[in-house]
C-alpha cells in the first residue's frame, strides 16, 4: 500500500532583528509580531518578541544593533497569506515617556536560503499643527492600536505618515514538502547543498 502523501508544507524561519538606522534618536527598543493568512498556523517558536533597549554606536555609522533572535515555525495548505513579519520600535520622548518611532513590514522571503532585507520604517503624523503640539506636549503621539493594520492595508489610505529610519533583519529560511504539494520556490533540494562545481578546465 503507497503511503499518503503529505496534506500541509511547513515554512521554518530564524534569524535576527540586526540592526537599525534612527539617525535622530537613541535607546530605543523594537517589538515584533507575525501576520499571517487564515491557512496557516504556527506549530513552534514565538510569535512575537520584544527586544532590549540598545544605544548608538560609538562609530561613524552610530548604529542601533539589536541582534534579537527570531525562531518560529509554520504549517499551511496553501501560500495564500504568507507570513508577514510586522516591526514597532520605541523609544522615549523628552519627556520620557514611550513613544513610537517607526513602524515597517516585510514578507517573510519566498525561497529557502539566507536572505537580508532593510526595511524602511515610518511614523503615523498628527492631522493638524494643534493636534501636533498637543500629543506632542501631552506625551501622547499618533499610533496605531494594532500595529498588525501595518500588514493589512485596509484603511491606511486615510492615515498620513512620515518616513523615518530603517530596520534591517536577517532570515534563515528553509522549507519542507512545498515542491511535494506542487509548489515551487526555488532550487531543489540536492543544488547547493554540495557546494559550488569547479571551473571547466581545472583538475577534478
């Protein structure tokens, strides 16, 4: 009797929140969560995490590095909604109140590997200059109360916003049964796996 052919595929990401560029501010910290479709779920690992505060650098390039790990794991049946990976990062005001400074959101990258990406961060803007001053003075600043609406889309054609920093991350991607269910995201399993081939010409 053949045995059953696998019914989901999973989808393994690690890596890390590196690093960011906030060129205007310092301590900040970083949270982070995953969105995703109604197909999938996660089976092992976090979800969502929440980093140390971290100062500039004392180089030229005064960069904020986090080096906050990520390590989930998800099952699906279909790529409809693949994960998204949704990034807030705060610190304090002049007040010393927590204040938002910078959202972003990036696709968990398609094919397996190592991969990096920056993601360009932005802040939500105050309608009107009285609005401005008063969460301004009142500690209180534009934000969002879900920051998962950051992957969705819907309604943000409403919201102003202004750029502001970057954020890059590393994933270490690998997938399993997607080429099984028909699937394909890249390379099959045994290209890379024994390392580049020699030049024509040189001795084997």
């Amino acid at each position: 009797m053949a045995a059953a052919g696998p019914s989901v595929f999973l989808l393994m990401v690690s890596g890390q929140v590196e690093s960011a560029q906030f060129p205007e501010y310092d301590d900040l910290y970083c949270k982070y969560c995953f969105v995703y479709g109604h197909d999938w779920a996660p089976t092992t690992g976090l979800e969502e995490g929440i980093s140390q505060i971290t100062s500039k650098s004392r180089d030229v390039q005064q960069a904020l590095v986090w080096n906050f790990p990520i390590d989930v794991t998800f099952k699906s049946t279909n790529p409809f909604g693949w994960p998204q990976i949704v990034l807030s990062v705060y610190g304090p005001d002049v007040f010393g109140n927590d204040v938002v400074r910078g959202y972003g959101a990036v696709h968990v990258p398609f094919s397996p590997g190592r991969h990096k990406r920056t993601i360009p961060m932005f802040v939500p803007e105050s309608t009107s200059k009285l609005q401005k001053f008063t969460s301004w003075f009142m500690g209180r600043r534009p934000e969002y109360t879900d920051p998962k609406v950051v992957a969705q889309g819907e309604g943000r054609e409403v919201t102003r916003v202004r750029s502001q920093g970057f954020v890059t991350l590393l994933f270490n991607v690998v997938t399993k049964d997607m080429r099984k269910l028909g699937y394909d995201t890249g390379p099959s399993d045994t290209q890379g796996v024994l390392g580049p081939s020699l030049p024509q010409g040189l001795p084997q």
